[in-house]
C-alpha cells in the first residue's frame, strides 16, 4: 500500500518560507516497502492541480 508524506497543509502559511528536514530514508522505506536503489537518480516534487509550488535550494546531507 502506498502512502503519501506531507510537510505542511492548508493556506494559513501562504506567503512565509520554511526549513523542513525530513529522512527521505525512512519515508521511502515507509512509502514503497523496500530498500531504495543504491544511489538516488532525482527528487520529486508533487502537488495537486492547482497548487503552486515555489521552492529554494534542496540539500541533501547524512543523518546524525
């Protein structure tokens, strides 16, 4: 079964930048029910029709 991940919902924030950290690890382990391939090829961003997206630099880095 898969899931979807979500970091913020609803239009009371619309206008302000936020800093979300996640571990893609986790949720893709969570999300396809298996272990990811051994090196990423892309990151997506997916939205519902009608949603605008504005988004600033993506960095990856090691979990702690």
């Amino acid at each position: 079964m898969a899931r979807k991940s979500s970091c913020r919902v609803g239009r009371k924030e619309i206008g302000q930048w936020f800093e979300e950290r996640v571990n893609v690890y986790d949720d893709f382990k969570r999300i396809h029910e298996h272990e990811p391939a051994a090196k990423a090829w892309g990151i997506s961003i997916i939205a519902a029709p009608g949603v605008e997206i504005d988004f600033g630099p993506l960095v990856a880095v090691p979990a702690n």
